[in-house]
C-alpha cells in the first residue's frame, strides 16, 4: 500500500525524534504542545473504545422513559401484547409506530434488560421515568386506589430492583407526573416525597441519578405540579418540567419551520430553538405527533412536528445543543418510548416512513451524544498501519463483506460463511465507531443493515460470546470456558455459524490463554472488582513475549486480535481512577503492543488475522478477517491522522548533525518478562534519500540506509497525540 502524504520532512523529524529521544527504549516519553514544556508521563499511542466504568465527560445524556405499557386490568398481569394498557386499548392509548419487541410489558425484565443496554450504546446515561403516584389520587380518600398509576409504581419499584442488580453504572430519575392535575397540598407533597424518598431513593442510592457537585438526587415534577412556594423540599434537586411559564425545564420546543400542522393549539407555546436552563438542563426532540390521540378522541387538539423525520428537527435539535455545549451540562430526550405522541426513539418501526431504520434515532443519538460528551467525531483518516490507509478503505472492506440478500457480514469479502456471534456486533459496533468518527453515512448505513437483519437471529447479542463484555454483556458470576463453533443454517448458499462461550462449563482455569484472561479483566472493570482486573490483565500479559502472545493457543503465528483485546482493556484501565496508576506500569509494554498492532491492516482495508514477525519485520499471514478489523478499529479509533500531526520538538539545533542511535523497540520496565528486538541505525539528516518499498505482506520503509518499521514510524508521528 503506497504512502499517503509521508514527506521527507515528516521522516528526518521522526528519525531526530527517534534518536532524540530515545523512543524505542520504552521511557514512557510524552511529548507536549507546541506551548508547554516536556513531561515524563505514561501514555500509548493509542485511543481506544472504553467501557461505562471510565472515567466520563461529566456532562449527561438522558431520556424520558414510560412504564405504562402491557398491563392487563382484566386479569391484573403484565402480560403484555395488543390492547393491553396503552398499546391501543383506549382513545388516550392509540398507537401507530411499532417497538422493534413487540407491544411489549415493562415488567418483563428481558424487555427492559435489552432497553437500557440500547440506550447504554446509545450514549444514553440515565432514564427519567413517568411516575404517577402509587395509586391515591383523591389523598382525602386513600383507600380508593388507581389500578392504572398502581401498576406503573409496581414496574417502577422492578425497574429500580432490576438495575440496581445489574446495571449499576446506568442511573435513574424520578419525574412526578401530573397525576392529579397539580392539585396537591403542602401536606400532599410532603407524602410523595416520603414515598419517593422510602420506596426508591434510599433504598437503591447507587443508581439514583444525582447532581455531580452536590451529590443531591434529583427529582423532576410535571406541570402543572409545582412544589416551589407550597412544600419545597431541599434534600432533593427539585426540576420543574413543561411548557408553563413557570417551570425550570422546558419540556421541550421545536423551531416554527419544522411545524406541519395542527388544531386547536396553541402552536407558540412549542415553537423556538431548545431552551437551556439556568442550570445548564435542556431538553430536545425528534418528532412530535399527536393526532392519532386527536382523531380518536382521546384529545381535543393536535400537532405534528417532522413527523417523517424528512426534515431532520432531531439533527437540528442536537445542533443547536452543541453549539451551545459550553451552557449545557445535561440533554434530556424526549422520549425514549412515548408512542402516542410519536416522539420515541427506541427502535421501531416506524408508520409514517416505513424505509427509515428502526436504529435510526438511536444511531443519530450514539453519534451526537459523544459528540456532546466530549468525543467529536474526527475529520480526516485513521491510520492503523502509520501510512497509507484511511476510513475509506476500512468501509470499502466492510461493504465487500456484506451479503446484500441477508443482510449480515461474511467472515471475509469472497467467504461463504456468515458468523453470527460474535463477528455481526464487532463489525456494528466498529461501524458506528466509524460514524461517530466520520459521521460517514456509509458506516451507518452498513450498521443498521447488520441490526435490523440479526433480529431474526436473535438479535446482535442473542449468542453469548465472551467478545461481548465489551459492550457491558456479560453473566453473573463469570464463569464460561471456550468457545464452541455451532451451525444455525444455510441460505442463499452461505452458512451460517456462531461461535458460543457456554456459560454452564463452570470456571475454567484462563490463564493459559491470553483473550480469556482479558475478557475476564475487562468483566471485572465492568463490575468494578478492579484488584481482579489488574490480576488477569498482569496474568493475560505474562504471555506476552514482545512480539506477540505466545499462549496455550499459539502455534507458528501470531494472533492478532489479542493485540487489539490488550489496547482496549488497558485504556478501561487507564481511563479509570482505581486502575489508573497500575495501568503506568504497563506502558512500555502496551507501547510494544502497539507498535505491532499498527501494522497489521492489509491493501485491501481489513486486517489479517495472524502475522510473524522475521528479524524486526513484521509480516502479515492468514487473511483480511471482519472480526479482528472491527476490534481493531474499537481499539484505535481516535488515532491522529499522520498528515495532519504536527513537529511539537524543534529539530534545528542539529540540522546537519550525524546521529547514531542503537534503540529497543520491546522494552520492559520491570513489571513483566519480555523480550526484546534491538534496532540500529545511523542516520544523517542533512543528505537523507528516499525511497518507499512495500512488498506484498512487509511492512517497512527505507529511509536512506535505515530499515524503519513503519509500525515504529506511526508511533513517532503520534507523539503529538501523547499529551491527551
């Protein structure tokens, strides 16, 4: 693969670096702006995917989410289905767009389990839910009980129980709905905020969302309740939301061109840009449509905001958000499942546009939620190998693997075997990676063809496959094996297989084998068993030799995935406060890691799945493979693109120098047994030639007399990147 944009001046200034610095002896060297003077600090050279335990952007991204759905007041059961409560079974219940599950109950815990996980991979932090009281109405006559507000304080009482259990990075918020149209007295108010306070905040504190400076909880209320000048109670962040002049946050408002019609409303009190709180809290949209509740009876009036997406109000709404980020601190969608106003974004499919994704508003939410959490996507490429490669040869890859007919990724572009787990969610998640990099609509394209066509399979996550904990998918305890290659089928010619951890084998010994002990260090930063992480990745990286894994797998070659696995879970470690310092230790041996790592991608885009590596040169074998591409890109998405990487290190106190330097490129400091490759060179910078020599699996460069791994090269070129 040829050279993109590698000047000769790029080339003399790494080699100074090389010499300069000493980079392959592993000092843990970062380099600083251009304004700030040098640091030893600990940093590899790479940016990778990182889970909820990491340290995150302390803004938040919720969403509104109702419990009302699936109970049946004939036989008093959350039994979920068609007329069941709210899926069309009253006038204030219809209905016209169609979860993805089905008309599901929200007491069933799969359900909600599969939610939270969307909304988790969404970049979505925490659920307001619609409380409505736990059943009194008339607080004169308590024993008279709502059947209708009494189930959804029983799903809400499960839902707290059920994330508390297993979700506890995922956060949760009350919000008082107008129950009994605001007439509440101080005493009334006083009662719901003991029941609140009794039945779900101290009772699961872990997972109550809270102010980040205060550690208060919050607690939303709707128009027309208002606790403010009747019984205000400050134990709590009280946020008063709607559309009254009154409230603290408005409920939510769309500019007048995204208007489509509407009847006996007053239109302007929704109409203008998001309104940001005096507290930093705003709350957005993508759609509003109510006049299917209007055509039935179940209201008096209507409107109907972008109601085929066409416009793109949700594009818009975000927009506006981000430009306005620095007066923001917390996003609240509206909503994540209110179906009779048409503004929901869990996937669905969708009435109005039946060509529109069911995964398009939550893909549009993952990519600007990290843009709004402090992840904008990147112009330009990404550059696995140091030179020559670029987004587009990575979807060109992922575009030859897909079967158009079903819709799923073959193992390779020409391959007749499609895997299930856990090749189609690396290769989604890659993609969406990708887009959130890019915003290439290509990627996302690519992403929601694999979900909507796995749904039948079982979804992305139906086989369980140890890959998964990578997305917060894992059992409880952890205590699967190996994997097990099962065959579901074969269509259109091609066979489809998963590759399945059984989960019953019971606990095996992993520290044979490199990948087991990384998935089962990066469970253990999941749930927060950190001193259990830093002992499998301490044993994962044992068998590291300084070239490559040498486990109980290991045969002639290299694997090259467990590269990636290694890069991904040390940036869990490193971006978290507990692990923090431990992961230091580990740097020169990640920066080995991915010296190799950032060699491996092949002409075609993808990335081979073994290599060798012959006198310090670093060949490729097996082949071009989806599964290991898209944990590579998971590991090194947000990498600097070389063409665009600035000098931070001026090289003119030695413009004619003759620089002799004899480095390591896999070091050790001391905190694990490796090996080691030594590299000597001698350079002179004055009179460099040359000239590129790529042969069809080596990966080098001639640099005049030197032989420079280009994998080496891309690390010097991110030196800028090291002071992130």
């Amino acid at each position: 693969m040829a050279s993109k944009g590698l000047t000769v001046a790029v080339i003399v200034f790494l080699l100074l670096s090389m010499a300069v610095f000493g980079f392959f002896a592993g000092s843990g060297y970062r380099g600083t702006s251009s304004t700030s003077s040098s640091s030893s600090s600990s940093s590899i050279t790479t940016s990778t995917s990182t889970s909820s335990s990491s340290t995150k952007s302390s803004k938040l991204v919720g969403a509104f989410l109702y419990l009302w759905y699936g109970y049946d007041y004939t036989t008093s059961d959350w039994t979920g289905g068609f007329d069941t409560s709210h899926w069309n079974d009253s006038s204030t219940g219809i209905v016209s767009d169609k979860p993805i599950q089905g008309y599901y109950s929200m007491m069933n815990n799969d359900i909600i389990s599969s939610q939270i996980v969307e909304m988790e991979q969404a970049g979505i932090d925490f659920a307001v839910i619609s409380w409505w009281g736990w059943g009194v109405y008339n607080f004169s006559n308590p024993s008279l009980i709502n059947q209708s507000a009494a189930s959804i304080d029983s799903a809400t009482l499960n839902l707290f129980k059920l994330v508390s259990s297993s979700f506890p990075t995922f956060k949760l918020s009350i919000m008082v709905d107008a129950f009994n149209k605001g007439s509440l007295s101080a005493q009334n108010y006083s009662y719901v905020y003991k029941y609140i306070d009794d039945h779900f905040y101290s009772k699961y504190p872990k997972i109550v969302l809270k102010n980040g400076t205060s550690g208060t909880p919050y607690l939303f209320w709707f128009n027309p309740l208002d606790p403010y000048g009747v019984s205000l109670n400050d134990s709590f962040v009280n946020e008063v939301v709607g559309n009254n002049p009154y409230v603290n946050v408005t409920f939510w408002r769309a500019p007048s061109e995204y208007l489509q019609g509407s009847q006996n409303q007053i239109v302007s009190n929704y109409e203008g840009n998001p309104s940001i709180s005096s507290n930093g809290i705003v709350s957005i949209i993508p759609r509003y449509d109510d006049s299917g509740l209007f055509k039935h009876g179940g209201r008096s009036s209507y409107m109907q905001f972008d109601v085929s997406y066409s416009q793109g109000l949700y594009q818009a709404e975000w927009n506006y958000v981000l430009n306005h980020s620095s007066s923001v601190s917390m996003v609240l969608i509206y909503s994540w499942n209110e179906y009779h106003e048409r503004s929901e974004i869990e996937p669905h499919y969708d009435n109005t546009s039946s060509s529109v994704s069911p995964f398009y508003l939550t893909d549009l939410t993952t990519y600007y939620a990290s843009k709004f959490e402090g992840a904008p996507p990147k112009s330009g490429t990404l550059t696995f190998q140091g030179v020559g490669s670029d987004y587009n040869d990575a979807l060109n890859f992922y575009a030859s693997e897909l079967n158009a007919s079903l819709g799923l990724m073959s193992t390779t572009p020409k391959g007749t075997t499609i895997y299930l787990s856990d090749d189609q969610a690396l290769d989604y998640n890659a993609l969406l990676k990708l887009y959130n990099e890019t915003g290439n609509s290509t990627a996302l394209s690519l992403a929601d063809q694999i979900k909507s066509s796995i749904q039948s399979y079982g979804g992305l996550y139906g086989h369980w496959n140890g890959a998964f904990v990578l997305f917060g998918h894992y059992p409880t305890p952890w205590n699967f094996s190996s994997g097990t290659d099962i065959t579901i089928g074969t269509s259109g010619g091609y066979t489809i297989k998963s590759t399945i951890f059984n989960e019953t084998m019971g606990p095996a010994s992993t520290s044979h084998y490199a990948d087991l002990e990384m998935y089962y260090a990066a469970y253990n930063m999941q749930v927060k068993n950190y001193a259990t992480a830093e002992d499998a990745f301490i044993s994962a990286n044992s068998l590291w030799n300084g070239l490559g894994f040498v486990d109980k797998a290991y045969t002639s070659t290299y694997a090259s995935y467990k590269l990636a696995l290694d890069l991904i879970v040390w940036e869990m470690m490193d971006n978290t406060n507990q692990t923090k310092q431990f992961a230091t230790q580990y740097t020169p041996v990640l920066n080995q890691v991915a010296s190799i790592f950032l060699a491996l991608q092949g002409s075609d885009g993808g990335v081979y799945t073994d290599y060798v590596v012959t006198n310090g040169l670093v060949q490729h074998a097996g082949q071009e493979n989806g599964e290991t591409t898209s944990l590579f890109i998971l590991a090194a998405a947000g990498s600097p693109d070389p063409d665009t990487v600035t000098s931070t290190t001026s090289t003119t106190s030695t413009p004619t120098s003759s620089t002799t330097s004899s480095t390591t490129a896999s070091t050790n400091s001391g905190c694990c047994s490796t090996s080691t490759t030594t590299y000597s060179s001698t350079t002179t910078t004055s009179s460099i030639s040359t000239s590129t020599t790529l042969g069809s699996n080596n990966v080098y460069l001639y640099v005049g007399t030197v032989i420079v791994d280009l994998a080496v090269i891309a690390i010097a070129i991110q030196l800028d990147k090291w002071t992130s």
